[in-house]
C-alpha cells in the first residue's frame, strides 16, 4: 500500500511540475526601459494565444493627457519595420498620474514576438522599449 501511494504522489508530482513547465512556456513578462531619457518604464504581459499571443502594456512615467501608441517587432530593438495594422497593439492617452494601458491580440506566435514599444502617436518617436525573451 506505501509503494502505491508514493507512485501516486509521484504522478501527482510530475503533473503539477508540467503544468508549471507549460504555464511558463506560455506567458513572458518583459519590462519596458526608457528610451531618449523618457523616463517612461512599465511592463509588458505576453500570453501565448491558439492563433497568436495577447498583449498587455502597462506604462507609468508618460505625460498627462498625451497620446500613445503600442507595436510589438519580430526584432528585439524596437526598430521601424515594414508592418501592418495587425502589429499595433493599442493607442491610449496617459491619465493625470501619467500612466497608460494598452492591450491587443497579436498575430503572430508568442515565439516570433521580440519587443514591444511606447511610442508619441503625433510622430511616432519611441520613448520606451520592452525587449522580449523566451
């Protein structure tokens, strides 16, 4: 009876540590860093979707009453690429305490996805930058 009750503590045991395993394999956090002395940080949530990944940007730092725009690139630097609506994850306007949110659904896979920015929506000048690793 004790060696059937340690194999199923055993099951139990590799089930929960896979699942851990695969939790982590589907969610990245990432954390946004000033560009240009900004001052502007926050994080970044990535969720690994069936067809794509949600994206979640929480930014603090920004000025009151200004407009932002969030993209998520295939390259970690947050440089200009070709792309498409698809790849903007949301524009927001920063409240008084200067923070910001926006959430998207993304895409592209979770694994293609290699950083995100905040950028001023009146001339697109990056101001923050998340790079994403897996």
């Amino acid at each position: 009876m004790k060696g059937l009750r340690s194999l199923v503590l055993l099951a139990v045991l590799a089930v929960v540590a896979v699942s851990v395993a695969d939790a982590a394999d589907h969610h990245v956090t990432a954390t946004l860093s000033p560009v240009n002395g900004s001052g502007i940080s926050g994080t970044v949530d990535l969720t690994a979707l069936p067809n794509g990944a949600q994206i979640v940007v929480r930014a603090e730092g920004l000025t009151p009453g200004t407009e932002y725009v969030s993209l998520y690139y295939d390259n970690g630097t947050c440089e200009l690429e070709p792309y498409s609506a698809e790849d903007v994850i949301g524009e927001y306007k920063a409240n008084a305490a200067g923070r910001g949110v926006a959430s998207g659904k993304a895409d592209d896979d979770l694994d293609e996805i290699n950083s995100v920015s905040v950028r001023l929506k009146s001339d697109f000048s990056l101001v923050a930058c998340a790079a994403v690793t897996h």
